[in-house]
DNA sequence: GGAAATAAGTCAATATGACTGACGTAAATT
DNA sequence: AATTTACGTCAGTCATATTGACTTATTTCC
C-alpha cells in the first residue's frame, strides 16, 4: 500500500497516512495551480494585463493561425468573454489577425514578436517551476504526472487536448 | 527517453514526441484544473454558490475551528473578498461560529451539519474524478502524482500545505 | 494601568472576467 | 436565392477579486 510522501528535498514535515480516499489531491491541486498561475499572474501585472490575456496569448502562440472559435472551444468562454481580451491584445500589437486564406470570414491569429516574446517569458516560467518539480520525483515521473493529468480531462474532450498539445 | 503517453484507456489519439521542455504539462494543468472545477461548479449552481465558496466550505469541513486568518492565508484573497462568501455562507446556515476560548477575539469557523453534507457531495465528485485518473495510471502513480503536485506549490508554503493537508 | 498590536468586521470605490440575449454583417454553402 | 456560418458588437448583469481607510474588541507588552 501506498505510504504518502511529500518530502524529498526541503519539505518540512513528511507525512504519514494512507490514502484510500485521495483528497490530498484535491488539496494539492489547489495549491499546485495556485502557486503555477501565482508567477506569470506577477508579469502580467506589469503589462496592464490579467489570466484571460495569458491564456488567449499562449494558445495562440502556440497555434498559429488559431481561429476565434477554435479559442472559444478551448477556453470555454463565450465570445464576448474573449472579445474585450482579445481586442486589447490586437490593440496593443501582441496579436494580429489575418482573414482566412480559404474562407475569408474567418479571422487566423498570430502572435507579433511582441506577443511571441511575451508568451515566451511567461511560458518559461511556468516551465521552470515546473521542471524544479520534476527534478524533486522519481525517474520516469514526467510521464506519470502528465498520465495523471491528461485522464483528469473530461474522456469526450481528450482527444481535442490531445491534438492540440501535439500541433495537430 | 520518455515517450510521450497520453493514451490507455479511451484517448482517440496516442502522441508521440519527445518532451525535454514540458509545455504539455502546463496545459494539461490548464484543461485538467478546468475540468475537475466543473463538476462542483455545476452543483454549486444550484445552491446560488460560486467557486468562491466552494473553497471556504472545503477548508472549513476538512478544519474545523479554522481562523478567518487562517483562511486568508490558504486562499490568498482579502479579507473583504472573503467576507460577502462567508456571510452568505453563515447566514445560509452553512458554516457556523464561536470565540476562541482562549482568545476570544477569534471566530472559530465550523461546518453546520449542513455545510458537512454539501462539503462531502463536492468532495465526491472531485475524488471520483481523481480515482478514475488514478485507474488509468501505472501502480504507484498516486504517489508520483502526490509528489509532483506538492513540489509544483512555492518551496516556502509546502511545509504549511503539509501540515494543513494532514490535519496539523 | 496604559500603549500597542492583533483579529475581525465594515464602508466605499473599482477592476476583471465571466455571463445572457439579441442583433448585424460578410462570406460561404446548399 | 435562402440558409448557415464566422465573427463582431451592444446592453445589461453578476461573481470574484482588489485597495485603502476606519471601527471594535481583545490581548499583549512595557
């Protein structure tokens, strides 16, 4: 049976209980997002900007030529969640848009260089924290965690975060 | 090498590439969070409750005799914006509070039988969807997950996590 | 005993991110 | 030509969060 453990590198207190009911989980969940979502929140504020901006400029910069409606899939937001963010990232120059080559009803987005450069900065610190934790377990436990995560997806939306993650 | 692997059990598609940069992780922290929030924001909803209160409920069923104080702490929100959710949830009859008996400046914070009863149905849905993940895991996966998770929170918050997680 | 610090509540004003529902326009499809 | 689609926009609303200032009760420190 599985014996908890936190600890590791500077963790303060170990632990001990044994966990048939995961709520542990749920908790460090909670924190774990909180403190990934807690660094770029700090740039961001620099740039007048808040989550909502940071979500649209790494999707996008991740996919260029990603349509509106595709973010709205993405995001689960409704279009006018996204219009005010996005506009202002338009305005600003982080993002330009490009009628559809073949159907010009379609708005393709793409980071500028501004946009790439910024998505770029927040995309590593994410990663940072993210490979600090991964030094911190097990070998082989990168491809756990990213298991772990990907089946906490909705099964009828996995495919779709699949395909995204992977560029198509 | 670690070769990718979402997959297993329903994933439409395999994946394949290797990940010394682990931006999948980042999004699939992003679109796992999404989902395991939806199941209690569903049923929060029919309570006329938010996010917001979920998070006070939880804390104060899983700690009974919590502080204001310490609730700020763990939420990292103000007090005024915890305020207008912990009054709902007081007058609702959700949460219940007493003095601290030695100083009695504190409000001690204690889930009403109510509040237990919404608390564990929230709970439910988040284990249940942490225990089919964990199904489609490799053995050991739980302890991984655990691992990567607590090293994802700040170096200096994970001893009060620690200890908040295992009840003091 | 008096001053300072602490726990909590409260007021006012504001920002952000989200929502619904309706409507308009251009372009593609049938 | 009619319908559907992709996108934008208007108007109004709500939930969650913020800052800063101020009050009250109580405890602690000198």
């Amino acid at each position: 049976m599985t014996d908890v453990n936190f600890s590791d590198t500077l963790p303060p207190e170990p632990a001990a209980s044994t966990t048939a009911i995961p709520i542990d989980l749920i908790e460090l969940l909670f924190f774990a997002y909180r403190d990934f979502t807690s660094d770029p929140d700090a740039v961001l504020a620099e740039f007048g900007f808040g989550r909502a901006h940071h979500r649209v400029l790494h999707f996008v910069s991740r996919n260029p030529g990603l349509r509106v409606t595709d973010l709205l899939a993405i995001l689960r937001i409704t279009k006018q969640s996204l219009a005010r963010v996005l506009k202002q990232l338009v305005e600003e120059d982080y993002i330009s848009q490009e009628p559809g080559p073949q159907d010009r009803r379609e708005r393709l987005l793409f980071a500028t260089a501004k946009g790439k450069a910024l998505a770029a900065r927040l995309t590593d610190l994410q990663t940072q924290r993210i490979r600090r934790a991964l030094t911190a377990i097990p070998a082989g436990g990168q491809d756990i965690a990213r298991q772990f995560l990907y089946h906490m997806i909705d099964p009828d939306q996995r495919g779709d975060v699949a395909r995204l993650i992977e560029g198509e």
